[in-house]
C-alpha cells in the first residue's frame, strides 16, 4: 500500500479530512470488475474517488468517500458482508510496507505495536489502541463519523484476525469481537470465521485475544528487514502534518456509543473528550454549534439508518438511540422528517425511496 503524504481531494471541503491509502476501495473496485460488472467509474463518481484510482498507486482517498464508495459497492454486489469477504479472501499484502513491519516484527504483541503507531500513515480515519493490562485492540474513528462507517470497520477487524492466524500459523480464537453498529442480515458466516459469537451495537470496535497469545513468535520475523521498515515509517511520521479534526464529529462519536446504554449528557461526553462542559460549551459555540444541536441531528441521521434494518423494531430503534419511551422518539422523528417512523418503514418495505434520500427538516442545519 503507498504510505507516502500525497493526498487527492476531488472537492473543496475535503482537503482536511482524513485520508486513506485506497487499498480497500482498489480491492472493492477490483471484485466488482470480477463480477463481470462495467459501472466501477459511475460508483467513483458517486463516492467522490478520482476516476484514476486504479492505475495510479500513488493516489489516496478520502476515508469518506472510501466508506461511501464500499457501500456503493456492497449493494451492486449484493453482499452485505462485503467487508468481512474482502478481508478474508484478499492477498493483505496488498496493503504494502504497513504488512511487511507487522510481519518481521518477533511477536503478535509487537506486530499488534506496529500497526498502532503506523496505522494512520495507511488510514487517518481509524486509530488503533490497546487497552491496557489486556490483549485486546479498540478501532477509534478520528475526524470521520462513526455511523456512516460499516464495510471499512469490518474490514479492519477481520484483517486483524486473519493477520493474527497467518503470522503466527495458529488458528486462535478471539474472547470477544464487538462492532459499535447494528448489522441487517444474517452474521452466522462471519462467526464460524471467528469462532465466536459477535457483539453488534457494543460500546466499542474492538476484538480481544488472550493475553499470552501477544507473546507468540512470528512465523516471519526478520529483526533486519524490520529495523529497516521501522525507520521508513518513522521517516514518514516525521514528514506529516498532524491533521485537524472537527469537533464536531469528536463529540458525534462520543456520544453514539452512550445512547443505548442511557449514559449520554454533556458532562459524560465532555469528560469522554478531557475537558470541562464549560470549555466544551464554548469550544462549540467558536464553531457556531451546541451540544444539544450535534445530538439531534445525530439521532436523526442514525434513526435513518436504522429504519432500514428490518431486524430493529420501532421500539428497538428508540431504545438505540436512547429514548426511554417510543412515544418520545415517534415525536422526535416526527419533528425530524414530518413522517412518522412507521410510515417511513412502511415506505421501505413497499419499495419506495430509501429514507437516506427522503428530506429531513435538518438539512438545513448541515
């Protein structure tokens, strides 16, 4: 994958969002020709991706446009687990020098160290983390929100496994897989994959493996080529420019995972982001926002998602988005859209127009 700076914006507002090598939307691109299918350049189009991405290595995209453009992808292709398939059947090392530190590297714990610190060289939009005292790695997204995201995430999560069972030649079995999204169809494939259940609409992304399993040697160590790969990437680190995020989307992603679990107020939020109400108030205020603002456009555009998940029940949907009585979400949705939610799922299930693209009396507020 090319690590290098050169970055491609195919509009004005997105010189400063995240950006991402492209791998994962030249591989999407790349089974959608395979399918015999000739519109790959009219799903770029769509998605906001350089119409040359294919013969030009070099280019990187928006991790936006990238997680557009996968759901472009999923849906020509029927495969609502296009993520997940991507991540297991393709050749990953695809995704160039960031494969080659974490394969040299002497154990999984190391590799895991690599990919933590180098990760955003190949992807702005996703941090990784370990949490301490534990084997278990969190995806933060960074500058991107979270609830447009769900191929890409599967992707990373997948991939994490699969790295784990190639470098090591062991077919471990994570504790605990968890997704902050809900998913729509049937996960049962991807499970027997993992070999345990999945957790959809935790608190976090994350997958966790013993701890002892951080210690497994490396079928491919190579302490030279990786003291070489060490000091490429710490070239490049050196040679970026650290990218400013909105927070904006720092307090969206912050407050997605609390809505279910009923823990969602300015102050767990502002203490989420290491700072005080008052300064996160203020912070917001600089940028013409409030919190209260952020909060129901953000329900808005997560009920317009789940809506189309025939699996969640209205009641379910008003539960996710942290409402303690359906009444109060019907209310909100209704103020929202001027639909109720069970004329948009009616709406839905009859073929009409997706509630993505029905108007929102929020709009204007973007």
């Amino acid at each position: 994958m090319p690590a290098g700076p050169t970055s491609h914006a195919t509009r004005k507002d997105t010189v400063q969002l995240p950006s991402a090598a492209g791998v994962l939307t030249r591989l999407a691109a790349e089974r959608i020709i395979q399918a015999g299918r000739n519109d790959v350049v009219s799903l770029f189009r769509k998605a906001g991706i350089p119409e040359g991405l294919l013969n030009e290595p070099e280019t990187r995209v928006t991790v936006r446009s990238q997680i557009e453009f996968l759901q472009l992808a999923a849906e020509a292709l029927g495969d609502g687990l296009l993520g997940f398939h991507l991540a297991r059947d393709s050749d990953l090392r695809e995704a160039g020098p960031i494969f080659h530190v974490m394969a040299s590297s002497e154990t999984l714990g190391d590799a895991f160290e690599r990919a933590f610190r180098y990760g955003p060289i190949v992807n702005e939009g996703i941090q990784l983390h370990r949490r301490p005292n534990s084997f278990s790695i969190e995806f933060e997204h960074v500058g991107i929100r979270r609830l447009l995201d769900r191929h890409q995430i599967e992707f990373w999560v997948t991939a994490s496994l699969r790295l784990s069972r190639l470098f090591t030649g062991r077919e471990l079995i994570p504790l605990y897989v968890g997704f902050l999204h809900q998913h729509e169809g049937d996960v049962s494939e991807m499970e027997r994959y993992f070999g345990c259940a999945l957790d959809f609409g935790a608190q976090k992304d994350s997958i966790s493996f013993d701890i002892q399993d951080s210690r497994l040697p490396l079928l491919s160590a190579d302490p030279y080529l990786n003291k070489f790969l060490v000091e490429y990437f710490e070239d490049a680190i050196s040679g970026r420019q650290a990218t400013r995020h909105s927070l904006r989307t720092r307090v969206e992603n912050a407050i997605t995972p609390r809505l279910p679990q009923g823990t969602m107020s300015i102050n767990n939020v502002a203490n989420d982001l290491g700072m005080s109400v008052r300064t996160l108030s203020r912070r917001l205020a600089d940028e013409g926002l409030t919190f209260s603002t952020i909060l129901e456009e953000l329900r808005s555009s997560l009920a317009t998602r789940y809506l189309q998940n025939s699996k969640l029940s209205i009641s379910q949907i008003a539960w996710l988005l942290g409402y303690s009585e359906v009444s109060s979400f019907a209310h909100a949705f209704q103020r929202w859209t001027g639909n109720s939610p069970t004329s948009v799922r009616k709406q839905i299930v009859e073929g009409a127009p997706s509630q993505r693209s029905l108007p929102s009396k929020l709009d204007a507020n973007h």
